[in-house]
C-alpha cells in the first residue's frame, strides 16, 4: 500500500499546514476563489488527523465510519493573491461523543485571511451518526487534551 506523507507541523496542540497559492486556487484576477478556502481547511483538518495517527480510509475500511462535516462557518476578512505563501492553522477545540468542533485559520504571515468553525460528526456506513471509537477519542485527545469530555 502507497503511504501518503503527512504534511505541516504541530505547535501548542495546533496542527499548521503551510501552503502556496496557485493559479488554479484563484479567479481571473489572482484573488482566491472564496470556495478554494474550504479546500484548503479540507486540507489542514485532514493532515491534522494523520498527525494524531488516525487514518479515515482504514477506519472506514475496518469499522465502517467515517469522519463528515456537519457544519461549517466561515468568516472571509482578507483576500488571499496569486504566488502568495499561507498557511492554516487547525485546533480541535470541542470532543463530543460523536462529533467535533476545529477552529481554523488560514494566514498570510501575521495577518488572518479567513476564520472557520468546522463542526465533524462521526457516521456510520447509514450514514446515522455514531460515538467515535475510544481509539480515535484517545488520539484527538492527545491534540486537546482540555476538551476531550462528552
């Protein structure tokens, strides 16, 4: 099986995914696109994951669940521009029984782009909602360990 690498970094149980804008992320004049955004905090959330050792295909695969957005805020402050260096900034800031909550952030340096509230809920091949296994509570508790309650 072809492992994929995992990408950013994990700072003060904050997961930080640099990235580049490219033309595809962009309209005709180098802005980002506003749905590109939901993308790149796809992104962040999903490498946040691998760090804390969960893999959604094999837990779908073993247990018949998977990982889906419920909810999402978004707050658009500033543009992001063609050729510029971003990053996003995940935080897993609610643990529930079945479901989630990150805050996300995707910056240009000191300054916030765009602020997301992503609400994840745990589901079953039903697509009926399910507790999170106690291994997947365990490793997201290792990233939050102040919001780990039901």
């Amino acid at each position: 099986m072809h492992e994929t690498a995992t990408r950013g970094r994990i700072e003060d149980e904050e997961h930080i995914l640099p990235m580049r804008v490219h033309w595809e992320d962009t309209d005709a004049s180098g802005i980002v696109y506003y749905a590109n955004y939901l993308r790149f905090i796809e992104r962040g959330r999903s490498d946040l994951l691998r760090l804390a050792g969960l893999r959604q295909q094999e837990m779908w695969d073993r247990e018949g669940l998977a990982l889906t957005v419920r909810s999402v805020f978004v707050d658009y402050l500033r543009p992001a521009r063609l050729d510029d260096d971003i990053e996003v900034r995940s935080r897993l800031v609610d643990i529930k029984g079945a479901s989630m909550t990150a805050a996300q952030i995707v910056r240009r340096e000191a300054e916030d782009l765009v602020r997301a509230e992503v609400r994840i809920a745990c589901i079953d091949r039903a697509g009926r909602a399910r507790r999170l296994p106690a291994a997947v509570r365990e490793a997201l508790a290792r990233l939050s360990p102040d919001s780990a309650g039901d």
